[in-house]
C-alpha cells in the first residue's frame, strides 16, 4: 500500500497504516504523518488514534522520543501491558531499545 503523496489524509488513512505496524514493533505519529505525504500532521495521526473505535492495534503508537503519550486514552497502564505482552520493555513510561524496536513505514513500506 502506497499511498504517495496525499494533500489530505483522513483517519482511514491512518488506520490502514497502523494496521500494518508489526507485532513487537513500534512506529510514531510522525512518521505515519510523513508516509501519508504530509509530515506537519503528526497531531492529526493522534487525534485518529484517540478516535479509534475499531480494532487497530493503536498501542503500537508512541510519540518520537519513545514515550507512551496515548498511555492516557488506553485506561491506566494497557497500553504498557500490551507492549509488554509483545516483548517490548518500558521504564518510566518509555519504549527501551526505541531504535531497535522503531518501523518505519517510509522504509518497509515505501
């Protein structure tokens, strides 16, 4: 899936992407902002994420320093448990190893 450059995107957009973050791995607003063509709107990604009322594996979101941010929409710590299930270490509320466990959809998508 390639969406190329889009002048807009809508939260669909951003669900199909999200979809395909895979188990174990982790990716950012921003760089779903970037894939979708427009990488001023990674605020636009977390507004989508905090909408989300479908089965998109949301947790896989984080913020471009490795911190859980959307940690609040999940309901206490869900969202760290559901990294944790995946094999994903946190501590003070940051993804451990974030380079190491980083997708970007740029590269693996193109």
């Amino acid at each position: 899936m390639n969406f190329g450059i889009l002048e807009s995107f809508s939260f669909e957009h951003v669900y199909q992407v999200v979809c395909l973050v895979p188990y174990g791995r982790v990716t950012t607003y921003g760089a779903i902002a970037r894939y979708l063509g427009s990488a001023q709107s990674a605020r636009m990604v977390g507004w989508a994420m905090n909408a989300c009322h479908r089965h998109v594996p949301a947790h896989r979101v984080i913020n471009r320093q490795g911190l859980l941010t959307g940690k609040r929409h999940f309901g206490g710590d869900d969202m760290q448990q559901l990294l944790e299930a995946e094999g994903i270490k946190i501590k003070n509320n940051r993804v451990v190893d974030f380079d190491k466990h980083f997708w970007d959809p740029n590269i693996e998508l193109g």
